[in-house]
C-alpha cells in the first residue's frame, strides 16, 4: 500500500462511508454529553475557570476584533482586563485556535457558542486520528474504533472543560502524521505546517510535545526502519524544518512567550525528585485503566482520590484512559512476538517522567511538576495498539486472559486502597465506585468478546463504555451542571448589556466624555461571591479585578503597595481594595449592593443604577494622573502608609537620581484624558517642569511622545508609567506594540524566506531526479 495522506486516501468510497460513520458515533457520543444540558436549561460553563476566566475573556476578543472591524484599532491592549493588559501577548495564549475566531466574530452567546466548538472539537480530533490510523494501514473499521477512543479518552474529555487546551490536543494526531510522512516518505512541507499551526494553536502544550517527539521520532523510526541505524542525520533536518516552522510563528510566539516570561507565574518551584504524598504515585498507576475524567473534579470526597494538589494548590490529575481496549492490549506490547527495544524505552522514559516531579517539571518549562504532558502518552499508547486492533493474531490470548483477571480486580480494589491511603470513609465514595463497577462489567464484557472474536460486540461495549464516561464527566458531574443558562446570562449581564453601564456613567458628568475613569465594583454584592473577577470584559467596563495566569509583569509590583488588600482570592487573582490605590489608579466610580457603604474615604451617593445597585463617585479621583513634588524609593516604602502613592512617587532606586531632577513644586491632574484601544491621549497644564504618573500599567510595549518629542517611560508607584513633562502644557500621547513583535515579525519573514527557499530547492531536486 503506498504511503499517502489526504488526496489518495479520500478517492476511496470506503473512507467516505468511514468518515460518515465517524461523524454520526461522534454526534451520538456528544449528544450524550449535550442533550442533558440542554433539556435541562443547563449552561455548558463546566469548573470555575471557564465561568471566570475563559467566558469573559472569549467577550474580549469579540469586543478586540469588533473595535479592530470598526475602527481599525489593532487588538493590541485591553482596557477592560484589570487595569490594561497587553492582550495580543497573553489572551491570544487563550484564542489560537480556528474555532475561537470563527464564533467571536458572530453573536451567540457564550453558552451556546461553547457547546458548538466543543463538538467541533470532538469531531476534529475524532478525524485527525482517523487520518493518522489509515495512514498507518489500520482497517477501516479499527480507524473508527481507534478515532472514537482518542476523541473520547479520558485527557480529552477533561480538557473539554480548558478550552484552549482542547483544540491543540484535538490536532496532536495530525502533528506525529507529519512526522511520519517525514520519517517515511522523506516529505517535510506538511510537518512544516503543523508546527506552525501546534505553535499557533498553544505554545505552552507545544513546549511538551516538541520534548516528546524525541522519544515519538525514535520509536517511529525503529518502527520503520527496524533499526536507529543512521536516524541521527534524518533527525537533524527535522530539526531544521522545525526550526522553520518556528520562525513561520514568530509574529505571535515571540511576543507571547517574553510576556509569559515577565511575571511570577513561570519559575522554578519543585525541583524535587518525589511527591511525598503516595496520591499521585497510585493515581499515575491508575490513569491506565480508570477513567479519571469522570471521578475527578466532582467536588466529592472521591475526588480527592484522583487528583493532587501540587506547588501551587491547583489539582492535576493522570489522564491516560483510552478505553477498556485499549488498557487490556497494552501488556501485549511487552510479548515475544510484539516487543521491540524502543517500545521498552518508551515506557521507561515515560515512567520516569511521571514518577520523578522533577522530569515532570522540566516537561512543564521548569515550573511545579504538571501531567499535561500526557495527552502524547495517551496518544502514543493507541499508536502502539494499533497493529494489534489491525490483526488479531498478535494477540497472545492466554496473557489477555490473564491481564483481564488483573485488570477487572484493580478497577476494584484501586478505589479502596486509594480510599485507605487518603484516610476517606468508604461511605463516602459509594457512589463513585459504584460507577467503577458498571465500568467493570463493561471491561469483563469487552475482554469475552475480544477472546470470542465478538468484533461487533466489542465495538457495542466499546461505545457504550465511551457514552456512560463522557456523561458523568460532564452531567452526570454534579460540579459541571451547576449553573443554569438564566444564571450565567444574569452573572454576565448584572451591570446591563455590553456597554451599558459605560453609556450610563457618561451620562452622569458631562466632564467624563474628556476623562479616563475606572469603576470599582464590589464582587460580593454584584458578581455572586467573588465568581466574577473578570466580568468586567462582559461588560467592556474599565474594572480593578481579574483572574489571570498571563496578567502583566506590572501587576506583581503593584501588589506590593498592600499585599494586604490588593492579591485576588487565589493564585494570580488580583481585586483592588486599597482605598489610597483606587485613587492612585483613577477610580472615579463604585458600584456596590444598596445596603453597602461607600468603596471610598472621601466619596458620596450619586444614583441608584438598574434599580439594584448604588453608583458611588469618588471625591479624590484623578484624571489619568497627575504631577508629583516629592519622591521616596521602594526601599523606603511603607505599605501601612499607603497615602504616599498619590503624595509621592515610588520609585526604582536606580532611578531616583533622575527622577528627582525632573519633579517639580506643583501637583497638577491631568485637564483631559482619553484612552482608545492601544492608544493614550493626555493634556496636563503646568507653570513649570515637572514629573507626571499615569494609571497606564507600565510595559516595556508602551512608547511616548510629549508635544511630539520621543519621552522615557519610567515604571513607578506599583508598576504604572511615569513620564516628565515641560513647562507651560504637555500633550502626551502613547502608543502599544506588543513587546517582541516588530522581532516576531522578522523572525516570521525569515521563515517564510526560508520556506520559499526549501521550496525552490525541492523542485529543482526533482528535476534533476527526473
């Protein structure tokens, strides 16, 4: 059979049946997942991250591209998340992927959108591990089954509920094709592309697969070829072609990776060579064969049994399981007849990435040890099983008895020795295991049909296994069904449509049409406990709160004015209720309950807004900033005295000196001010030279211009920009372009050079081949 991807493959009626078939079991295993929801008036907004985090910030990029379709602002910043965020550096982190655009430039809700791109996403990785199985010779029918287990595994079905991790991990099959076309057919174009594609869909996930590939290539080319002899010239070039593909992505990777780089979130934390907790030792042993989507992230007693909480206190879990099948051939790998030296490597490799927190770190860029990864061991392991789903008779069947016997008693007794060890009542788990049981049945019945060679019966159980996971993974998961669709509508709307309340507050002073004002909102009484840290982006209102793990560099150094009432209420959270800050930041307005006091020192009741919430103007707002007469240094800061931060500029040490030559003895606010996607405008009126801070988060993507002459940008009082300004009036304009862009660029027209070239020289190889 001759080697072939897309065009060959597809003139075969066969595979267009395959392909329909595929479509109808992913619809109907997705119906299973939906149809709850929808019955039921449930919202499709699954875990905390995506009522917080990913809903809002999917509004802001509807609101980027629309400003950018309107306007022609480039969709550079942000105003909206925090106070300001370089949004092409770090959301794009969250957006990458065809789906996201495809529903951010129409209107559906975001409860309706998601359920839409999530089957998509099911469907595109159902299809891409289709084309990796026909083009490994599997049969049309192993292709289907095999498709059906990896759109459906247990890490796909968990990332479901991390968007912008699924669609990356719904391609990875069409990615280790390129690979193989390159390793087989010497062809390097498409894995050129689907570099530049995995790097533009995630870099991060990318950074753990590229790692893997090494071991994927090596176990690909013994494969092959039979032997490693000579692998290391071909792996060389591939390297080469990587490279290019890389430099093809520069425009976006660059600029994302210096803004990741920037702030707290990456670092080293655990480099530790063991967990010293038995839960993730026993859970890496379990993710082969239970499927830990559906026990995990419950919210249960039994939840605790397949998760663990690492450095920072956020749960992970081993998501390996590919179905019944799959974990029962996986002992045949190890046979006489099946065994080859880089399968044994593999394991190995994998075993000490999974065991050892320190190899596990390094697979997550050297931050707390992370089991992401594992999306290419699920991966691999079905391309391991493929043969043996292709032909039955490498099947050892006395170690298939044998490894079902062992398999059925672990899906029994894990849960209760994992119980034992977390010190959990088994009362507690009662329901759950009772889960795990059924599972067995349906294990016990997958491994007779297997031996029976029951072909029909297998794929049956195979897909009822399949439905009865994916639905207590989403549904049938108490924590996944808790918001109804009126709720989240209500949660997203509390201060009106999109753009309502700001239409609202402009209408309270005619002096805010030439004015940059941010609005304090109390959590508690508007956004329901907290939950709505960044439904200012629903909103498009210039809020002081956010839950971001790719917020600015500027943000860890505006904590430190009062780590007290600044830091959020989890990790990289952040909620400003310093009452000196929200002046220092140009708050001019509150919304709080009607029953709650003044956000403000100095502060009075303007109006009642929507009927339900008190509007509170701030008495000490500043207009984008103002001059400053005095100076301290950050070694010289009491965060106790936070009335400094808009008495006296905080400053770097090194930058004192200059600094203090350029204040003045005047403090004057700015007289207008307005802000306009990437784009600043100030006037501020002085009698003398002075030194003005603004509440514009200082970034290194920020540049300046006063009365049209270049001006330095300084970062002071809490990571916000400083600028001097002359005698007489100051127009001060700034300007965003992302930190690294203008270099992603050259590096991107470099690789496209490069592609040019390697294009050019294929056909001229071909001529003279001919």
């Amino acid at each position: 059979m001759k080697h072939a991807i897309f065009k060959p493959v597809f003139k075969d009626e066969k595979t267009w049946r395959d392909l329909l078939v595929l479509f109808a079991l992913v619809s109907l295993l997705c119906a299973v997942i939906f149809i709850p929801y929808i019955v039921n008036d449930q919202a499709f907004i699954l875990g905390l991250d995506m009522r917080t985090i990913y809903s809002s910030n999917f509004e802001g990029l509807r609101t980027m591209l629309a400003q950018w379709r309107q306007n022609g602002s480039l969709p550079f910043w942000n105003w909206s998340n925090f106070l300001g965020n370089d949004f092409y550096s770090s959301k794009l982190f969250y957006f990458n992927d065809l789906w996201e655009y495809l529903f951010a430039l129409g209107d559906l809700p975001y409860t309706t959108a998601i359920l839409w791109m999530t089957y998509l996403r099911f469907l595109s990785g159902a299809f891409s591990f289709y084309a990796y199985a026909r083009y490994n010779h599997a049969g049309h029918r192993v292709s289907i089954l095999a498709s059906l287990f990896w759109a459906f595994s247990s890490y796909m079905l968990q990332v479901m509920r991390d968007p912008f991790f699924a669609t990356f991990t719904a391609f990875l099959p069409l990615y280790f094709l390129s690979v193989d076309r390159y390793i087989v057919e010497k062809k390097h174009g498409f894995f050129i592309f689907m570099v530049f594609f995995m790097f533009f869909n995630n870099y991060y996930l990318f950074y753990m697969t590229s790692l893997f590939t090494i071991l994927y290539y090596l176990w690909r080319h013994e494969k092959e070829y039979g032997t490693l002899h000579d692998v290391m010239k071909p792996a060389v070039r591939l390297i080469g072609f990587y490279l290019v593909g890389f430099s093809c992505a520069g425009f976006f990777v660059v600029p994302e990776i210096l803004n990741i780089l920037s702030n707290s979130r990456l670092g080293v934390r655990d480099l530790i060579w063991s967990y010293g907790n038995p839960t993730p030792y026993l859970d890496i042993v379990n993710g082969l064969y239970t499927p830990a989507s559906m026990l995990a992230y419950r919210s249960t007693p039994a939840s605790t049994l397949y998760m663990w909480l690492r450095g920072e206190k956020e749960p992970l879990v081993y998501n390996i399981w590919a179905g019944a099948l799959m974990t029962l051939l996986v002992p045949q790998l190890f046979t006489k007849k099946n065994r080859r030296p880089m399968t044994l490597w593999c394991f190995a490799v994998c075993a000490l990435l999974s065991f050892i927190p320190i190899f596990s770190s390094a697979m997550h860029g050297f931050s707390e040890p992370s089991f992401r990864w594992t999306s290419n061991l699920t991966f691999l392991l079905l391309a391991m099983v493929l043969p043996l789903l292709n032909d039955a008779g490498r099947i050892d069947r006395n170690l298939l008895k044998k490894s079902a016997v062992a398999f059925v008693i672990l899906i029994a007794v894990s849960p209760l020795v994992c119980a034992a060890v977390n010190r959990v009542a088994l009362s507690e788990i009662v329901t759950e295991y009772r889960w795990l049981l059924v599972d067995d049945v349906l294990f016990v019945l997958i491994a007779w049909a297997l031996l029976a060679g029951k072909r029909k019966t297998v794929a049956a159980a195979a897909l009822a296994e399949l439905a009865m996971v994916s639905y207590f993974s989403f549904y049938g998961n108490p924590a996944m069904r808790s918001l109804t669709i009126p709720e989240a509508k209500a949660l997203y709307t509390a201060l009106g449509e999109k753009d309502a309340y700001n239409s609202f507050t402009l209408s309270l002073d005619e002096k805010n049409w030439s004015s940059f004002y941010r609005t304090y909102i109390n959590l508690e009484d508007v956004f329901w406990e907290n939950l709505g840290m960044n439904h200012a982006l629903d909103g498009n209102i210039r809020g002081v709160t956010t839950y971001d793990s790719t917020y600015l560099a500027s943000s860890d150094e505006l904590v430190q004015l009062d780590p007290d009432h600044i830091y959020g209420h989890w990790s990289w959270s952040f909620d400003i209720e310093n009452q000196d800050v929200l002046d220092l930041v140009s708050v001019k307005y509150g919304v709080t309950g009607l029953n709650t006091a003044c956000p403000f020192k100095n502060g009075r009741l303007v109006t009642t807004y929507m009927d339900t919430w008190n509007i509170w103007e701030n008495l000490d707002y500043i207009n984008l900033g103002k001059t400053y007469t005095d100076l301290e240094t950050w070694d010289d800061y009491d965060p106790s005295k936070s009335a400094d931060v808009t008495a006296k500029v905080i400053c770097h040490a090194e930058d004192a000196e200059e600094i203090r030559s350029l204040l003045g003895k005047e403090e004057v606010v700015c007289d207008t001010a307005e802000a306009d996607g990437r784009k600043v405008y100030a006037w501020i009126s002085t009698t003398e030279n002075g030194f003005a801070v603004l509440s514009v988060p200082y970034d290194e993507g920020w540049s300046a211009t006063v009365n049209g002459q270049p001006a330095r940008i300084y970062e002071v009082n809490g990571g916000l920009s400083g600028i001097a300004v002359p005698a007489g009036g100051a127009e001060i304009q700034m300007t965003f372009t992302p930190k690294g862009l203008k270099k992603g660029i050259v590096v991107s027209g470099i690789g496209v050079l490069l592609v040019l070239g390697i294009i050019v020289l294929d056909r001229r190889r071909k001529k003279v081949q001919a």
